[in-house]
C-alpha cells in the first residue's frame, strides 16, 4: 500500500475539516459562548492537516488497496479531530471519541445524560457533524476536490450505502455534487417546514441536519417528545421516510422518469415494512395499553419510520411498551433503509434479495432442471451479488454476535447487549432498558463503549471495507 498517498488525502481532508468548525465557532460568538472549544479544534486539526499534506504530497495514482484506507482511516481520523470542541467542553475523551463517532456515523447513540446543560454551539457540532456525515465525509470531498475525483469512483464505492454504487452522471464528482444538492435542497425544505410547524430557527436547523442524515441527535433530552406536536412528527415522518430512500431514485424521479419511483422493487419493499410494520405496532399496542387508535396511530408509524430509517428519533418512551410491541421495533432495526440513502441496516435491497433467493431455492427443490433467474427491477442478478449479499450478512452478524457475547460478559443484561450492538452496528441511536430512548450509553462499562464505537465505525462503512483491513492479504504486497 501505498501509505504517502494515503497520508496525504487524509491531511486535505482534515484541512477541510477545520474548516467546519467555523460554523459552530460563529454559532458560539453569536451566542456570546466559550469559542475556545472551536478555536483550539480549528488550530490543531489544520495543523496536523497542513503537516500531512505539506509533507506527503503525492501524485501516485490510487488502487483500490488505498481507496479502503483513506475512508476506513478518514472516518477514523475524523472522529479523533471532530471530538476537540467535546473534550474542551469537559467531556471525558472516550466519551467525546463515542459521541462524534455516533455522530458522524449518524448514529445516534448518546453518552450526554444532561444535553440541555451543554451549549447550544456544542449541540449544533454535534448535529451539524450528523448532517456532514449522513451523505458521506468523502463524498463531500470528492464533491467540492478536484484532486480526489482522480480516484473518486474508488473512494465512492468504498463509502457506498448499499451492494453498489450508483452513478447518475458518467463521472463520479458530478455524481457526488448531484446527491449532496438533493440533500441540501431537501434540508432546506425541512427547515422552512419545521419553521412554519412552531420550531426556533436554531430547532428547526438543528432537527433538520439529524433528520436529513437519518441521525437522531436532538438538543432536547427527550428528543421530538419535548415538542409533543403531532404536525412536527408528521413533518419529520416525510423527511425521515424520503432520508431512507435512495437518493439517486429521488432525483432520477424528479428530473427524468417520474415513475420510476412507483417501479422500483427496493422502494416498494422498503414502503410496505413500514406500512406492515405500523399496522402489526398499532394493533400490540392498542391491545397491549389500550391507547385510543389514533394514539396508536400517532406513535407507531414515528417509531417504525424512524427505527426501519436508522434515525432513531422517539416521540414517547417505548422503552415501556409492551413486549410485543418492541419486537416488531427490533426486527425493524434489522433491515435498514434502501440503498444509496443516508440510512444505515442491512438496507432494504440485501434483505428482499435474500428473501427472492430463498424463494428461488426452494423453486429448485421442486423443480431441479428448471432455470429460472432472480432478476431485480427486470434484470438478472449475477450470483458474485448474491454470494456478496450473503457474505455481507454473514459477517454482520458474525459482529453482532461477538459483540453481544463481550458486552454481556462484561456485566451487562442481554437486552440491553442485543439492542446496543444492534443499534450501533446499523446506526441506530436508542436501544431497550438502559439504554431507552430517554436515557443515553453513559453507563455501559468503558470497553463496551469502545467495542460499540468499532461497531459504528464497521456499521457506517458497510462492513467489507474495515473488515478487510484486518485480513492478512490486506498489507501483503
């Protein structure tokens, strides 16, 4: 591997980082805040960027070997710098290192058992970080670099949410622009939106940047429960339900097919869950508290958008609803949004893939000499996607179980170990019992924090390209 070029795009891209931290650093002045927290992150992230870029400059062309190591170690790198303004704030630097993982990664996941105590320029990074996060660090970069379009398309696919990469344009930096105006024009809609719907405009930015990135950090502790307005969780539904579709579709609907949308397999699949999964939780529900229907409605339909589209968002507390209720909420969390979205999961199009290959097996039981294709959206799948879709689920689970197996060895009750690693490792946010959605992961043990942090980290990145870091083919020449 070549290790010059690698140090060099991580140095651009922590220069850019730095320059990120202006936008809670004006936020901090104008609420006539400590700017020290930005001001130090600032300095030191551009130091160390400038020093790797200045002292590794390189023109070597990439090779995929480079592509795995400059996201799976930018995001890394991202993580360490992104936590300064939180370690300045006081916050523990483990602490700091899991709640700017989660939030780059859009996961969630809070350490904070106060959040109102804390500033709201802190709160905007932590929010702001989701909403860069969400479409994707080096997508960004690849977007607004003419340098890293050279080796985008490596990158890209590196980055992916989903088995592919879709491009809209023949080149790849065209393709990044594309997917980040969609996203911003669509942030700005939810804005005006939550703003006509009662929010502050700093509510409505902040709520927007985590709901656009199906990220889930509110400034509130109680999250969209503290509005307790049925109009701002409609709104907030539409955006998380359109953040969990793919991008590519959106914009493909919009500006050349306006039907495609409706003919889309992964799209239809991902809308009847969440119309199967609603209807399953309005009936546990209003038989298991005998809430009136319209609550029921009200409720279930926030949890499993919100849940099924990794954003993690509560309207109330369904850590104390029944147990039939948050099982459906559990098997939500295992299928994830579609493909080229800011959502994390399995996605959407490996679980109905999986599903047709299971029918097409027992196809073959009863009919061995036939020859019948899975197609997908009216063409063929090879079988390399297929045994990619397989081994995928085989190693997330593989991470699932083993992270289930040391947290609960280090004293923490199964629930609690299943939802945190689930939760963590598809991007999620909230889990069950200590770790509700009005609680934070503050009081898991130390090294559970670094294993969900790992699995964050894996989740986001889509599993092959950190795994394959660890695999001794990796480093050889």
């Amino acid at each position: 591997m070549n290790s010059k070029v690698v140090l060099s795009v991580l140095g651009t891209l922590l220069r850019f980082l730095g320059i990120m931290m202006l936008f809670p650093l004006i936020l901090a002045l104008y609420y006539d805040e400590s700017p020290i927290p930005f001001v130090a992150g600032i300095v030191l992230t551009e130091i160390v960027g400038i020093y790797l870029w200045l002292s590794y400059k390189s023109d070597d062309d990439w090779k995929l070997r480079e592509a795995f190591a400059i996201v799976a170690f930018g995001w890394l790198a991202a993580m360490i710098f992104g936590a300064i303004p939180f370690i300045l704030d006081g916050i523990s630097p483990l602490n700091s290192f899991f709640e700017t993982m989660s939030g780059f990664t859009t996961t969630g996941a809070s350490i904070l058992d106060d959040v109102e105590s804390h500033s709201k320029s802190i709160l905007f990074w932590r929010s702001f970080i989701q909403w860069i996060g969400g479409m994707g660090i080096i997508v960004l970069f690849i977007a607004i670099l003419p340098k890293l379009s050279i080796g985008g398309r490596l990158l890209f696919r590196a980055e992916a949410p989903g088995p592919t990469e879709e491009k809209i344009k023949p080149r790849i930096r065209d393709t990044a622009k594309i997917l980040w105006m969609v996203y911003v024009v669509l942030s700005a809609l939810e804005v005006a939106a939550l703003h006509l719907a009662g929010m502050s405009t700093y509510d409505a930015v902040t709520h927007t940047f985590t709901t656009m990135a199906t990220g889930g950090f509110s400034p509130y502790g109680a999250g969209i429960a503290f509005f307790d307005s049925p109009l701002i969780e409609a709104i907030i539904i539409i955006f998380m339900f359109i953040a969990g579709a793919n991008f590519s579709l959106l914009y493909k609907t919009l500006y050349t097919d306006h039907k495609i949308i409706l003919k889309d397999e992964e799209f239809k699949f991902y809308t009847a869950v969440v119309v199967v999964a609603s209807a399953v939780l309005i009936l546990t529900l209003r038989y298991g508290t005998g809430a009136d229907p319209l609550t029921c409605l009200r409720y279930s339909v926030f949890q499993v958008v919100s849940l099924l589209t990794t954003t993690g968002f509560a309207s109330t507390d369904f850590n104390i609803w029944p147990d039939s209720s948050r099982i459906v909420l559990l098997l939500v969390m295992f299928i994830g949004g579609c493909a080229g979205s800011t959502a994390g999961g399995p996605k959407a199009v490996r679980i109905l893939l999986l599903l047709k290959h299971a029918r097409w097996e027992l196809f073959k039981y009863v009919h061995p000499n036939a020859v019948k294709p899975i197609k997908f959206n009216q063409r063929r799948v090879s079988e390399n996607m297929i045994q990619e879709i397989v081994s995928f689920i085989v190693i997330y689970f593989l991470i699932f179980m083993a992270s289930v197996f040391v947290i609960c060895l280090l004293g923490v009750d199964i629930l609690t170990s299943i939802t945190a690693s689930i939760t963590t490792l598809g991007n999620i946010g909230p889990g069950f019992n200590i770790i509700g959605p009005m609680a934070s992961f503050n009081s898991m043990p130390a090294m559970a924090k670094i294993i969900l942090i790992i699995n964050m980290w894996i989740g986001r990145l889509e599993v092959f390209t950190v795994v394959v870091l660890f695999t001794p083919e990796f480093w050889k020449k």
